[in-house]
C-alpha cells in the first residue's frame, strides 16, 4: 500500500509541476505579445498609450474608492457606467 501512496503523491507532485510550468509559458507568451505590440508602435504612440493606461487607472481607483470605503458591491452596471463616462471624458478632451 506504500508503494502506492507513493506512487500517486509522485504523481500529483509531477501534475502539479506540469500545471505551472503550463502557466508560465502562457504568461511568459502573453507578456511577449504585449512587448512585440508596443515595439510596433512609434515613441510618441508608446507615449501616448501609457499615459492614456495611466489615466484610466486613476480614474478608475477614483471611481472604485467609495465602493471600498462603503463595502458596497461593485456591479457590472457600475463598470459600464464608469467606462461610459471615462470614454465621453476622453472624447471632450480630444
């Protein structure tokens, strides 16, 4: 019966390396596919990406902190209204 045992914790023990060396090479091929996408874009383009990112990622912990102070639940009517008014936001600024 030890045989056995052992032999099924080997098993999950390599089941469970095979699982994550799966998810790096995803993630590693992932990560590779957002470089080669900036590196197709001009300096003022990689420019302009990041601080557009930047901006939506502040906006976006503006929106959320009173959700986090409230403990109210943020549902997806709540993503869409922030996104509906971040993109006409953008769109005046242009």
């Amino acid at each position: 019966m030890t045989s056995l045992t052992e032999s099924m914790v080997h098993w999950l023990q390599e089941y469970e390396a095979m699982g994550k060396r799966k998810r790096e090479e995803a993630l590693a091929r992932a990560e590779g596919a957002g470089s080669d996408f900036m590196q197709t874009l001009g300096h003022v383009q990689q420019i302009e990406l990041l601080h557009g990112l930047n901006d939506m990622a502040s906006e976006l912990k503006s929106f959320l902190a009173p959700f986090g102070e409230s403990g109210k639940t943020v549902t997806s009517a709540d993503i869409h209204e922030f996104f509906e008014d971040f993109n006409q936001k953008r769109r005046r600024r242009n």
